[in-house]
C-alpha cells in the first residue's frame, strides 16, 4: 500500500508478481497468448493450454522433442543452458542459435511477455 498525506485516500497498488504472460508461435504462425506461474517450465505451460510440444522424456534431458526457438530480444533473459541442455540440443533437427529445450526455460518475471517463442 502506498499512503499519501495523512486525511488523504489511500492508493492501493497490486502487482501480480506470481504469474508471467507467455505468448507461443506455432509452426503456422498463430499467436498463443497463455497465463503461467513463476517456476513453470515452458513445456508444461504448453501442455496446459493444448498447445503442441512433445516432451517424451516427461522433462528427464534425455530427449530434445520439446526443441523451440525463442525470440533474440529474450533469450539473455533465460536461465543459461546446463551441459545436459547443450549435449540434448546438439541432436535436434533445424538447432539454431536460439534453439532451447522447451522442458529448460524456467518462468520468471524477466521474461515477462516472452511473446515470440516458436514451438
């Protein structure tokens, strides 16, 4: 809460800092704006709202079928890839230089409106 003078109304600020808003591009080019909670993972947000990612290995690192590209202006923001992500990333199809496991990239508020994710 934030008080101004005394006799004065006070201004009662609410900030959510509990969940992110994510926004997923499917191959087709179609904007999938979703609602996580901090400490989600990518992948399982996904799977919340239908949206297709595979994830085989249920999240293990021992597949790369939750591959995705996330946006440049984002990817600094991510958590950095463990040895384990990079040795899994190295056998996905199309790998670029924004290519992350879906199963990896952890919510946070920094991410906020990490809205050009391709899955």
């Amino acid at each position: 809460m934030i008080s101004q003078r005394p006799n004065q109304r006070s201004v009662h600020v609410c900030v959510d800092y509990s969940s992110v808003n994510v926004v997923y591009l499917d191959k087709y080019g179609e904007r999938r704006p979703v609602r996580g909670k901090v400490g989600d993972n990518a992948m399982y947000l996904a799977h919340r709202y239908g949206i297709e990612i595979e994830g085989a290995c249920e999240a293990s690192l021992a597949c790369c079928t939750c591959h995705v590209y996330v946006h440049p202006d984002f990817i600094d923001k991510l958590n950095s890839p463990e040895p384990e992500e990079e040795d899994m990333l190295d056998l996905a199809p199309f790998l670029k230089e924004n290519s992350r496991l879906g199963c990896q990239i952890v919510l946070t508020k920094q991410i906020e409106e990490i809205g050009r994710a391709h899955v």
